[in-house]
C-alpha cells in the first residue's frame, strides 16, 4: 500500500443524488469524457457510472481543470482512479444518472 496512492484530488463536489449513509469506495477506469459547452466535466467509467448514464463534475473551473486533466492522464496512462461515492453500497452498484464523486484519488499502479 506504500506506493499505492500518489495524488489526492480534493474538490468540493458534491452528489446529486439524495443524500444517504451508504457510501463506497471504487477503483475504476474513465472510459468517456466530455467537457459540454455548459462548463460540466462528464464521464463514464467501467462500474459504477456505466448502466445509468453519465456522471459529473460540477464546480468551478479550477477544480474541474484539475480534475478534467487527472482523468485525462489516467486514461492516456492506463491508470485507475479511487472515487468515494455516497448513494451507493458497492461497486457493483450503479451511481444514479449525473452522480457526482465525493472526491478522488490517482492511483499509481
């Protein structure tokens, strides 16, 4: 676990979703990103944004910069990403369509 994690992203975002107390922690890959012209960061990944759609990052533009280019590094390294997400038991579940992480962390693999 020494070397496991190597960035932490904190951004204040926060969930869409309704507040609950179930919470999970997912290591996951970004497979789609878009930044819209509405200013949101969306993206996809292979568990818990896939079956419902997309999810967001939402926020000022420097958190959404830095998180924009995190996903775009790990996806162009081939890297995971650790995000806690509220509404959610595990990761097999799905996150409701626009979700939004907690925060996050790069992983180094």
């Amino acid at each position: 676990m020494k070397n496991l994690i190597s960035t932490v992203v904190a951004l204040p975002l926060f969930v869409v979703a309704a507040q609950s107390n179930a919470s999970a922690w997912c290591t996951e890959s970004v497979e789609d990103l878009v930044v819209h012209k509405n200013g949101n960061v969306y993206f996809t990944t292979d568990k818990t944004c896939k079956d419902n759609g997309w999810c967001i990052i939402p926020g000022d533009e420097e958190n959404k910069n830095r998180a924009l280019t995190t996903m775009l590094t790990t996806q162009i390294n081939d890297k995971t990403i650790l995000f806690h997400w509220r509404g959610i038991d595990s990761c097999s579940e799905s996150n409701v369509t626009f979700a939004s992480p907690e925060f996050f962390i790069l992983k180094r693999d």
